[in-house]
C-alpha cells in the first residue's frame, strides 16, 4: 500500500479498498525480506526533506554522506539535495543533473535503509537498478560507504562529461526491443516481461520514436540527460575501471542480486573493478532479478517509490516490524 500521510494509510487500511491495500496470507510465519533500490531516474528535488528533518537517524546519515562528498562534489550535498523552503525553486534543478543525481540517489536510499535497520527490519537479501546496486553492495561490505560514494561521485562526474544522449522506454518484450537495435541504439534495461529501455544519441533515438509511432509501439521518453548503459559510455570504461582499481573490495557478507546478470552476485564479479565498469555498460538485467523475488511464496520486496519513500511490493506478516510509516516526502 502507498499512502500520502499517516491519516490517509489509517483510513485505507480500515477501508481494506482492494484498490489501495494488497493484503494476503503467508505461508511462512517469518517470511524473508528484499530491500529493491531504485536507480536513476527515481529522484525528485527535495526528496526527504521531511524524514530529513523528523528522524534522527535519517538526518545524521544524510550528514555523514554530505560531509564525505563535500571533496568530491565541490559543495554542501545536504544543502543542494535538500535545499531549504526558500532556495527550492533556484536549487530544485540540480537533483536532475547527472553529477549530482547518482550521489542523491545513492545517499537518500542508503540513509532509508539505514533508518529501518535501526528500527530492527534487517534485510535478509538486496536487489538494485543499476546505480541502486551501489547501495546494495555497500551494505553488504563490498566497499565501505566512504568508497562507495568516492565511486559514485567518480562515476557521476565522469558520466556528466560524456555528449548527452536519450533513453527511451518501451512496450516490448527483450526480443523484440532487440529487433530495433541498431550500432547506435542499445538495449539499456530489461524491467520487465514487456517493457525495456533502449539507450543512444539523441537524434537516432528520436528517429526510433517515430518509427515505434508509426508501429503502434507504446513507448515514451525518460527523463536523463545521458544514454545510460549504451556504447556512448565506452570512452569511461577504462577512467572508472581505474578509479575501482584504488578502492578495497571485498566479497559480499550478505545475498544480492546483481543487476547486470539478474543473478545472485558471486565473490568474483563484486571484487572486480571491471565488472563495475561493466556495470554502467551492460544492460540492467532487473525483469530476471525481481522474477527471483517474486517466484519466492517467503519473501517481501521493501522498494522506494519515486518521492523515495518505502513500501512493500508484496504485503505480508512479519514479526516485530515498527509500526512507523515512511510515506514523507
């Protein structure tokens, strides 16, 4: 159930609306529980804002966050991500940009998971879209959080400085989105049975519009300023490969699912620095990683919605959940 405030969740929990609550009854008296991180795409100005300044926890890991990418960005990230009421309008814009974006993606979702571990609601395994596996990996113990958001800035900035490009989302299955791949246009993400993104310069993915148009295709345009996981990312394979290089990685202490093959990760692939470059590169592999969630009668994905509050995608029991509702923006 998603709710707007904690009267709205109260009246539609009495209501038991089949609209608004999803409810039923699990097989398994302690089921297992997924934490989803979104990636790009997902942030909005001022995203937080309330958890900001309601929970304790929440705001001192958005400071310790802040403080650690001050070097690396340039600028106060709690003020520019969280700007005050009166700065919002002049401030609201640089969330959308990529340098910034990844950093607030990565802080807010990673603060959110932190404040429902100090409420006692542990993960038992972590999937994420694209940069959302960062934080995943972090807390898994990949990379410390000082690293993690060493990286994700590097990662950002380096992104920021490639030529801007499109990514498209579309109503197809993965074989036939790869029926409309050309040398230009890649296949970026695989989110679901019938939708997937392809990725490219911009002008080659305006071309694809109204070919898809003139199809009948459903599609529709995402909000970024770059093809993520295309060829136009080639050029910062190797820069990042080396920026990886510098950090200790470590194998996972706990289960995730990687996103660039929707399987569990191995050792392996999360002490590679190539494989975080391949990350970035390859297509998002998220439809075959959530379907292993989703086939489990034990398991409940926690995901963060667009304003980056917590819900459950599928609605169950569990034992000593807080009774407390993320649903500020």
């Amino acid at each position: 159930m998603a709710a707007s405030s904690v009267a709205d969740a109260a009246a539609a929990l009495e209501s038991g609306e089949a609209k608004r609550v999803m409810s039923r009854k699990s097989r398994n008296a302690d089921p297992k529980l997924c934490f989803l991180f979104p990636g790009q795409g997902s942030q909005q100005p001022n995203m937080g804002r309330e958890l900001y300044e309601t929970e304790k926890v929440f705001r001192q890991e958005i400071d310790r966050c802040s403080k650690l990418l001050e070097p690396h960005l340039g600028l106060d990230f709690a003020q520019a991500a969280l700007p005050s009421r009166s700065d919002h309008g002049r401030t609201a814009d640089k969330v959308t940009q990529t340098i910034l974006a990844q950093p607030a993606i990565f802080t807010i979702e990673y603060a959110l998971a932190k404040l429902w571990m100090s409420w006692g609601v542990q993960p038992d395994f972590m999937i994420g879209h694209s940069v959302g596996e960062y934080v995943a990996a972090c807390l898994a113990g990949v990379f410390s959080l000082e690293d993690g958001l060493r990286l994700i800035a590097a990662r950002g900035r380096l992104m920021q400085a490639l030529p801007h490009g499109a990514m498209l989302s579309v109503r197809l299955s993965e074989a036939d989105a790869r029926k409309w791949l050309t040398k230009d246009l890649s296949l970026a993400a695989v989110n679901g049975p019938t939708l997937c993104v392809i990725s490219g310069p911009t002008e080659k993915v305006a071309e694809l519009e109204k070919q898809l148009t003139a199809k009948d295709v459903v599609h529709r345009r995402l909000h970024t300023s770059h093809a993520f996981h295309s060829a136009m990312m080639d050029p910062i394979l190797e820069p990042f490969t080396a920026e990886v290089k510098r950090v200790v990685l470590s194998a996972p202490k706990l289960q995730y699912v990687s996103s660039v093959t929707g399987e569990w990760i191995t050792p392996e692939q999360a002490t590679s620095p190539e494989y975080w470059a391949k990350h970035f590169r390859e297509a998002v592999q998220f439809s075959r990683g959530v379907t292993k969630f989703r086939e489990r009668e034990d398991c409940i994905l926690l995901e963060s919605d667009r304003g980056m509050c917590w819900r459950p995608l599928r609605s169950s029991t569990r034992r000593n959940w807080p009774t407390k509702l993320l649903c500020r923006r």
